[in-house]
C-alpha cells in the first residue's frame, strides 16, 4: 500500500498531498491522457463550460447533463431538484471563495454526492480542480475512503493541481491521464475468498 493509503473506516484520517504521489512518471501524462478512453463522451460537457461560466450557475437539463455522464446510477434523482434551487446552489458554489463552501454546498442537491460534486468544479470552475474517481485516486496511491469528507479533498485537490502545474499540463489532460492509468493498470479487486 502507498503512503497515505487508506483501507476501508478510515475516512477521519486526514491525507496530505506529501504522502501522494503518481504511479508512473510525470513525463507520461500526455501518454496517458491520450490513451484515455471513456465510454461516455465528454465534448457536450466541454462545450457548455463558456456559458455556464458566463452565466454563473447550472441550469437543471446541464446539471441532469453532467450527472448522466459522471454517475448515470444516479442521475435520475438530480430530477427532483427545482431549476431555481439548483440554480441557486451552483450559483452559489461557482462564486465561494471558501474552497469547502464551494464542494460541500453541491452536495446538498438530489442526485449530487462528492464524485458528481468535483465534476462540476472541474468543468466548469474558474479555478482548476480534479474529479474525484476511484481510478484516479488509485493513481496517485490513495484507496476511496469510506465516506469523502473535505479534509480527503483539499489534500487531494492541492496535490493535483501542483502536479499538473510542474509537469505543465492542464487539470483535465492530467486527470484523464490518472483515469487511463488506473484503466490499463489496477489490478481487479480481490473476490473474498469462499469459507
């Protein structure tokens, strides 16, 4: 296990972005983002982020859009939201300038935990943030903790963002770059073994 790893119950344990680190070289994040291969494409997301820039907030059919692409399990409850409602939390979280307020808050809507919570910072922020995937956290040596918790996030979060700065990618070459890793590379989880 890599420092910093987690195992299952100990989500209260806070990470630092000192015990991360990627599982290949920095000089193969290009390599890796290109090899990156998602069943769900990303271009309708990719294209809406000037304009929910622009307008600060996410309308109802683009949060359901984001949803459906992120956690598809899931994205049906996004439905029981309001437009005004989610319009005011994403409003709201687009323009904090406290780092928790601006992840937690996303939170508070149906059909929004903190995977689907990331991707909306992460396409659609200002400021440069990461997804939270258990394929990526894999590739910088953390396991999913029982339940995130912002003192899981920030850590993370700096932690990538200084790496894709020092290896001058963008977030989202550097992101999918730790997707594609973990892909072609995680082994699969163990099965228990039958008594």
């Amino acid at each position: 296990m890599f420092p910093g790893a987690y195992g299952a119950g100990a989500a209260h344990l806070r990470v630092s972005p000192h015990t991360m680190r990627l599982r290949f070289p920095g000089s193969e994040i290009t390599y890796w983002a290109s090899r990156f291969a998602y069943s769900r494409k990303e271009d309708k997301l990719l294209s809406l982020r000037r304009s929910i820039q622009q307008a600060g907030y996410l309308s109802k059919p683009q949060l359901r859009l984001l949803a459906q692409w992120k956690a598809p399990r899931s994205a049906q409850n996004v439905s029981t939201n309001t437009p005004s409602y989610i319009r005011e939390v994403t409003a709201f979280a687009l323009t904090a300038h406290h780092e928790r307020a601006r992840i937690e808050t996303l939170t508070v809507l149906d059909g929004v935990r903190w995977p689907t919570a990331s991707a909306v910072l992460h396409f659609f922020h200002k400021d440069k943030y990461p997804i939270l995937d258990f394929r990526a956290l894999w590739s910088v040596g953390l396991d999913v903790p029982a339940q995130y918790s912002f003192d899981f996030w920030q850590p993370y979060f700096e932690f990538c963002r200084l790496a894709a700065r020092r290896n001058s990618v963008s977030m989202r070459e550097f992101d999918k770059a730790l997707w594609q890793y973990s892909k072609e590379n995680q082994p699969p989880p163990r099965k228990a073994e039958e008594d």
